[in-house]
C-alpha cells in the first residue's frame, strides 16, 4: 500500500498543515495510507484525536513519518522552508515523492539537492492555470485568503472606518480603496473591501478585467497604457519594461495620493515584483493612511516596503507580510489540504502513483525526478541546457 505522510511545518509562523482530517477519506478511498506525524495540524486546530478517527495513524517522529511514508505531503517544501528546511534534506531518500510549496524559481539551489537525493518534487505553485487543474491550484486558494486578510489589516490600522455612516454627528464619507492587481487576491481584496461599506477602486495591466473589477462594484481605473503580452501561456503575469513601470508610476500616483487604503498585489512568478508606488508616492498620500504590499516576499510593490515589517513613513503606514495565509491556518488549511488530495487522486491509478510526462499538470509541477532537475525553466536557472527524458 502507498502510504501517505503528513510531517509538522517547521517554517517561522507557519501554522497550516498539508491534510486535515475530513480529507483523509478520499486518500484511503483511493487505496491510500495515511502516517502523520504527531502535533502536525495542531497549530491549525486540529488535534491527533481528529486524524486517528478518520482512519489515519500518528507516528510520534518526524523520521518515522520519512521512514514510513513514500508519498510525502508538506505545505512548504525545503526550497519554500528557507530557515529549517535543509534540516529534513538528510531524511529525504530515492524512495519519496513530495507535493507543496517548493519556491522552485527562486529556490533552484533546493530543487538540485532534492535531486541530488533522488527525490521526486512536485511544486504546487506551478500548476498550470487550465480549467481542469483549477480544483488543484493551491496558489489561488492561498491567494483567496490572502487577499481577504489583507483588507482587514488594512481596516484595523486605518486612521477612519470604512463604511459611509449617518450619526447624529454628522455623516463620516466612506474610505477610498485602491487595488493595485486584479488577480485571485486583488478580487478577493476587492470583495471584501466592498462588504465593509468601502469606496474601492482597482487598477490591472489587463484591460480585460474591467469586467471582473466592475462586477463586483469596484471602479476599474484606465491609464492610458497597453502591455505587451500580460500573461504567459500558463495564465501568470510577466514582466514589463523599466519604460513601462515608469510610465505607470506617474499614472496611477494621482489615485494613490487619494486613497486611504492601497492593497498591492502584483507579482511575477520567478521576479522581483515591480515596484509600483515609489517614495513621492508614499509622500503624497494623507497622514494616516494604509498600504498593504502582498507582493513584500517578492521584494514588494511599493519602494519603502520591508518583508515581514510594519515602516510608517509621513504617517502611512505599509505593512509587508509575506504569508498572511497562515495567520487565518484553520481555514487556509482545508483549502491547500483539498487542492492536494485533488492533485494526488490526479497522479493515483489502483493505488499506485504514475507520473505521466504526455500530462501536463504532471509536466508542469514537475520539478525533480530519477534523480535530476527535469524542468526546463529550473535547469535553465541552474546553467543545465540539456534536455532530460522523464519516465513514469
């Protein structure tokens, strides 16, 4: 029987877990194991007790889980576990495969010594943006969250409330929010702002959004700019020229100065997200006022942005954090642990797992295999020009 392994999340402030105990069904359903390791989804709320009752068994060690499992589940690999990460790498061996967060584009370094190991990875953050991977993308979920967490910090830190209100003291004018990035968190952000009586605006590189931002009764802000190919084939951002992030900086910093609140939410898988509010920006803003920058981990959206810090510059204060997911674990959890499970009934056939190289959710979260980098992107970033041939 291939047996599934759940491990406790090592990374700094991460409190989510891979699987939660109401998902474990569909794994034994599918002829699967299931060993966690003791206290795994404890930071999330969910006791040992939880797992144990719906059928899967809890090893008191992190090594009994490596040592038992061959199919392991992890919310952040070692690339995506920069602090503690290369401590489980002793314990990864030829016989494992491991589904998460892997930070592949950035982290190649992680990807060659899981290799190295003989390894087998597959990175979540990677799956192919296509009608029938979206139950599996784990990258949208997060980012769900993320922007809903997002706008509350932003209420919370705010110098006034959101909502419009008439009071015997007279009539309080709602807040003005900005959007910067009409994503999976950008709309999300968009959402939530609106049901807290918010007046929100949204800006987007991609015109064809204004749909979506308008739908959800946000203003869509037009700058007289065209981008050359948005999106690559796989339904994520690319880069733009220097010329172009300049020129947008100077549409947008008319509605920045505005705003009470900005939400910042543009990135580029693999880059240094673009900065998008500068200095001047920031200066022009009202004392008082909030930004918030989910693109920080990525070297953030606004220039004065500090990754996992709160800077208050002229009185605006700008938060950068990096995984507000796992500030609302409970939640994020049963998100990520059903875009996993989804992704391993993908990958399972009769209890066995098969790698198909013709399939391309399987060819696009492919990162390591039989003992190499076998993503042409990772191998290109890790100076390997070669192509190689992946086997089921």
């Amino acid at each position: 029987m291939l047996l599934v392994g759940v491990t406790r999340e090592t990374a700094p402030g991460e409190r989510r877990v891979a699987l939660v105990p109401a998902h474990i069904s569909l794994l034994t359903k599918a002829g699967l194991g299931v060993l966690v390791e003791a206290g795994a989804g404890a930071a999330a709320g969910f006791r040992d007790e939880e797992y144990t009752e719906k059928g899967a068994e809890v090893a008191p060690s992190r090594e009994e889980v490596f040592g038992g499992a061959q199919l392991l589940l992890q919310v952040r690999t070692p690339g995506a576990n920069r602090a503690n990460g290369d401590a489980d790498l002793p314990l990864f061996g030829s016989q494992h495969v491991v589904i998460g967060f892997a930070d592949p584009l950035d982290a190649f370094d992680s990807a060659a010594a899981l290799a190295s190991r003989g390894t087998t990875c597959l990175a979540v953050e990677l799956v192919p943006r296509i009608t029938r991977a979206q139950s599996m993308d784990a990258l949208s979920s997060m980012a769900t969250v993320g922007g809903y967490k997002a706008v509350l910090l932003a209420a919370s830190a705010l110098s006034r409330m959101f909502p419009m209100l008439t009071t015997a003291a007279g009539t309080l004018m709602p807040a003005r929010v900005l959007v910067i990035g009409a994503g999976v968190a950008g709309l999300q952000a968009i959402a939530v702002a609106r049901r807290l009586g918010g007046r929100v605006e949204a800006y987007d590189v991609r015109p064809a959004v204004k749909e979506q931002i308008e739908s959800l009764g946000a203003k869509f802000v037009e700058l007289p700019l065209e981008a050359t190919a948005a999106e690559d084939k796989s339904g994520y951002a690319t880069a733009q020229d220097e010329s172009f992030y300049r020129r947008q900086q100077e549409l947008l910093a008319r509605t920045v100065a505005s705003s009470d609140a900005v939400i910042s939410t543009a990135v580029v898988p693999g880059k240094r997200a673009p900065v998008l509010i500068t200095r001047d920006m920031v200066s022009a803003m009202a004392a008082g006022s909030v930004i918030v920058d989910l693109a920080a981990e990525r070297g953030g959206n606004c220039e004065l942005t500090k990754a996992d810090e709160t800077v208050v510059v002229e009185g605006v204060t700008i938060f950068g954090p990096t995984n507000l997911a796992a500030s609302v674990p409970y939640h994020a959890s049963q998100m990520y642990s059903k875009n996993l499970v989804t992704f391993v009934q993908h990958l399972v056939r009769k209890g066995e797992l098969l790698l198909d190289p013709e399939d391309e959710i399987t060819r696009e979260t492919l990162v390591t295999h039989n003992g190499a980098v076998v993503h042409p992107r990772i191998r290109a970033l890790l100076g390997l020009s070669e192509a190689v041939e992946v086997k089921g």
